[in-house]
C-alpha cells in the first residue's frame, strides 16, 4: 500500500462517526505498541550478566518474556 492510499483512507476514517473512528485510533496505537516494544536497558544488563557468568533464564523466566510477547 502506498503513502497516499494510506491517506486517502485515513481522510475517509475521519468521515466515519466518532465510535469508529476511536476503533481505528485504537488498533494504530496497540500495532504502535507492538513495533516500539524492546527490551530494556535494566533488561539488557542482566541478560549480559548472565551471559558473562553463563547463568541463562530458567525455563519459567524464559515462559514469561513469550507469554509477554505473544500477547504484543
């Protein structure tokens, strides 16, 4: 899809009433979310530490960050 057939419907969005529209504001910001989520900084750290000691995620640590990222 190209830049300005994303603009076309987004100038059609704003036609639609107010309930819509707030759907369609929704479901950007959640697939917003999705690309901005990383790992954090305090996250990185203790990834390296632990990698530097060779002592790694248990397998419920590991469950968690997918069930984490499943649900993004």
């Amino acid at each position: 899809m190209t830049k300005d057939q994303v603009r076309e419907i987004l100038d059609r969005v704003l036609t639609w009433p107010q309930k819509d529209q707030d759907k369609v504001a929704r479901f950007a910001r959640a697939v917003e979310q999705m690309r901005n989520d990383d790992i954090t900084d305090q996250e990185w750290a203790i990834i390296e530490e632990r990698a530097a000691r060779r002592d790694l995620a248990s397998e419920e640590e590991v469950e968690e960050v997918f069930r984490r990222y499943r649900s993004a």
